[in-house]
C-alpha cells in the first residue's frame, strides 16, 4: 500500500511541476514578447563551428568521397550556401531554442552511444514550414515552424533520430555520389539558364535524360527515408522516448498547415467593429485559376516527382507496426519543451513576416491572439501585415507579398488570402484603423502601436489625428514618432 501511495505523490508531483510549467509559460507571454536575435557576418561561433563540421564532412573515407574533385566542389558549394544563409540572418541565435533541440539531440546520440568524435549541432532556422534537414556529418538544421508545431519533446526526439540515421546511414554522402555520377550540379545550372531565360533552343533531348535521372535519385531518397525511419525508431527506444512521438508527428507532417488551435468562427472576429462592421463577401473565393497549384514554363519537375518521402499513411502504418521496446532512460541532460514550444509559436509570427507572407503572419498571429488576447507583440504584428498590405496595394506589389496561389493552404489560410485580396484598398484601410484603434488593441505604454496607428492614419488620410498622436507620442517618449524602428524593439 505504502508504494502505491508513494507513486500517487510523485504523481501528484509531476503533475503540479508541470502544472506550475504551463502557467509560468503563459505568464511569461501573456502581455510582450520579444523577437529573437538572427545570425549575421558577426556570428563566429556558428560559422566556425561549420567549418569545423564540414572539415570531417570532406575528409571522410567514405568511398572515393574525398578523392573526387566534383564531390568537393558539391560540399564547397553546399558549405558555401550554408555560410551566407548565417550571414544573411536566416538562423536563430537563441540559448533558450540551441539548448532545447541540441539537448534532445545530445540525449539521442548518448543513449545509441555513437561516435563521440563526431560533433553535432542543430542549427534552428527562421522558417516557419514544418520541417527539418540533415547536410551532412553531425549538420543539422530544425525549423523554428517545426518546433511550434508540436507538443511535446517525444515528437521532436524523433525528427531527430529520423536526421541522426540519414547522417549515420551515409545517405547525405550517396546521393551526393549520385549527383556526382549523373553530373546534375553542371546540368542543373546550364538547363535553369535555358528554362529561366525562356531559351527557345532548349535541348528537349538532354531536357530529358536530366529529368529521368533526377527522378532516379529522388527514387533513392525514398528507399533512404524508409530506412531512416527504421534507425530512427531504435535511436528513440534507446534514448527512452515514446513510439507514440513518432506516429504523432507523422500526423502533425500529414495535416500541413492545419491549425494547432482551433478558432473557428471567431478567426475573423478581431476585425469586426462597430464602427465598420465585418462584411461577408471579403472572404468570398477569388477566381479558380489561384487556387490551383502554380503552373508555368518554370516547372522541370511535377510535384509528387520531388515528394522524397513515401506517403505518411504507409509512414505511420510501418511505424506502428514494427516492434518496439519500452527503455526507461535516465538523461542527466535537462530540458524545458513547454517554454521553448510557446516560444516558437510566437517566433514563427515574424518568420513569416520576415518571409514577407503577410497571409500567413495574419494567419499564425490570429491563433496567438485567441491564446494571448493582451500581447502587444501578437497586435503589433498583425497591425503591420495590414499597415504593409495597405502600401503594396498602393504601389502595385501586393501580389508579391500576398500569394495568389493557394492550392497548399488549408481554409483558414485560403479564407485570410481571400480576405486580403478581396479588401478594397479604402476598406482595407479602415479595417487596419479600427482594428489599431479599438481599447482591448491598443497599448498606451507601447511604441509600436503609436507608431502602427501614426501611419495607418496617414494612409487614410485622418490627419488631425495623425499630428496629435506625434505630440503625444514625443511628450510620453521624448522623441519624434517618425524615428521609430521595429528592429530596435
């Protein structure tokens, strides 16, 4: 009796821990949140630690891999790419995210008691797509998308071991070998110049023994993601993870971009007022051709040629089948997957802005609205993508920044396209004024939304208005309104 008592405790305990985690979480976001910092040319840690990586990348004996001078010029271009995505700001520099993913990954490679001279390192992208990547010995690159996707770290444990088993596999390395063999990078390269220079004298012949063989290697990659699920699962077990991650994540990967909290019929409620009510044709459907997938001279593979992974379904089917042993794993390796999840749902607000889909930075910053209705960074966000698709209607660039295509979105995110597109430029001002202007909106104790409010008012032309909130903008701040920056935040 007594051990069944002391398991309720640490019960009891574990609950309340977790409890206490949440809560502390929610607080912390519950009113602000501030972006996080990106990479840069300044980032020397990151960009020497790969260098480092791809030094054991290139030196391997895997095969003739380092004897072949095509392979090198593969890897420099590839450690090439990588170096000037860091330098462009494309990752985060995040303790709190590193720690996170790097702690699992570390879990991972202890339990399976994999090579210690190999160092590994994920690298977290601002990217808010669903997905993650291995380039190479010990590289690794997650999605900050992915991680505000799932729910717990069992799901991202096995994205993970999914990545560590192509890197342990060698598959980075074959199919590198493979490119070698069909000599795509050259042909890639002169087919993109003749395709995107609408070349008339197009070689179809050579057109198509390129696309036949790229077909082959993604072929490969088929077989190679099948395998990696198999390694992945026994790298799972070792490290004491649940099998239930696996199949959950799976499932998150096969919804897309199906939203992780539902709203409903409140999705567009914030943008409803009194003084200018929301009107039902906004979202009506735009014309069919923009919602198919985008066609065009430009396509040198159909879609489902460059789906490298097999079905989800056969994914999930195969992984609840195999056999699969329960290890209780003692890590020494601690981690906090509430906070840096809620993280991530905030962050991906402005990787979209960052991305310039002013759709989708709507449609993320909607969610996080219904979750955190106080949040000056969630109102200034969204005041922005109407502020930016108000300009870009006035400079005929909206189609830049807002899609027409659709075929990928699921009816939320097609619903806010709508919406955007459907807006006349007059009511899509009004809807940016009001939604600013409204008490439960605006912040006084916040620069941004002074700022937001000064320029929508500008751009609908209340000008009163715009002048008094300059005034009472310098005599709260003691600066002039019109120097405000949203990367000095």
């Amino acid at each position: 009796m007594g051990s069944v008592n002391n398991f309720w405790h640490k019960s009891i305990s574990v609950y309340a821990l977790l409890t206490v985690i949440t809560i502390t979480c929610t607080a912390q976001y519950q009113h602000n949140y501030k972006i996080r910092k990106v990479s840069s040319p300044q980032s020397k840690e990151m960009l020497q630690r790969l260098d480092d990586m791809f030094e054991i990348e290139s030196t391997t004996v895997f095969k003739d891999y380092q004897r072949d001078p095509v392979v090198q010029s593969i890897n420099i271009e590839r450690l090439t790419a990588l170096r000037k995505s860091i330098k462009q700001g494309y990752f985060l520099v995040d303790d709190t995210l590193q720690q996170f993913v790097n702690a699992v990954l570390e879990r991972i490679v202890r339990a399976n008691g994999l090579h210690e001279q190999v160092k590994r390192y994920a690298f977290i992208a601002d990217n808010a797509a669903r997905s993650a990547s291995c380039h190479g010995k010990g590289i690794f690159i997650v999605n900050v998308g992915l991680i505000a996707a799932i729910n717990k770290e069992d799901q991202l444990a096995f994205v993970l071991a999914h990545e560590l088993a192509h890197d342990e596999l060698g598959h980075i390395r074959e199919k590198i070998l493979l490119e070698r063999t069909a000599k795509l990078q050259a042909k890639s390269k002169k087919l993109t110049k003749q395709v995107f220079g609408y070349n008339d004298e197009i070689d179809i012949e050579e057109f198509e023994e390129y696309r036949n063989t790229a077909y082959q290697v993604m072929r490969y990659s088929r077989g190679a993601e099948t395998l990696a699920d198999s390694l992945g699962l026994v790298y799972l077990s070792k490290a004491g993870y649940q099998k239930t991650g696996a199949l959950e994540l799976l499932e998150l990967l096969k919804e897309g971009q199906k939203p992780k909290y539902e709203i409903g019929v409140d999705f567009f409620l914030p943008f409803d007022s009194p003084q200018y009510p929301f009107q039902s044709y906004w979202l009506n459907e735009k014309p069919g051709v923009y919602n198919a997938a985008r066609k065009g001279s430009t396509n040198v593979f159909s879609y489902d040629s460059l789906l490298t992974h097999p079905d989800l379904k056969r994914r999930q089917a195969y992984i609840n089948a195999a056999r699969y042993e329960d290890v209780l794993y003692t890590s020494d390796i601690q981690t906090n997957p509430s906070i840096s999840i809620a993280l991530s749902e905030l962050q991906i607000i402005q990787s979209a802005l960052r991305a310039g889909k002013l759709d989708l930075t709507l449609y993320y910053a909607l969610q996080m609205l219904k979750k955190y209705p106080d949040n000056a960074f969630v109102i200034s966000r969204i005041g922005i993508a109407l502020m930016y698709s108000l300009t870009a209607k006035d400079h005929n660039i909206f189609r830049n920044i807002v899609s027409p295509y659709t075929a990928t979105y699921n009816e939320e995110q097609r619903l806010l396209n709508n919406f955007l597109y459907n807006l006349e430029r007059r009511e899509l001002g009004e809807v940016a004024y009001h939604f600013m202007k409204r008490k439960d909106n605006f912040n006084p104790e916040e620069r941004s939304h002074y700022y937001l409010l000064w320029r929508i008012c500008d751009l609908t032309y209340r000008y009163d208005e715009k002048n008094s909130l300059a005034k009472l903008y310098s005599s709260k701040f003691r600066s002039d309104i019109s120097t405000f920056n949203f990367k000095k935040e």
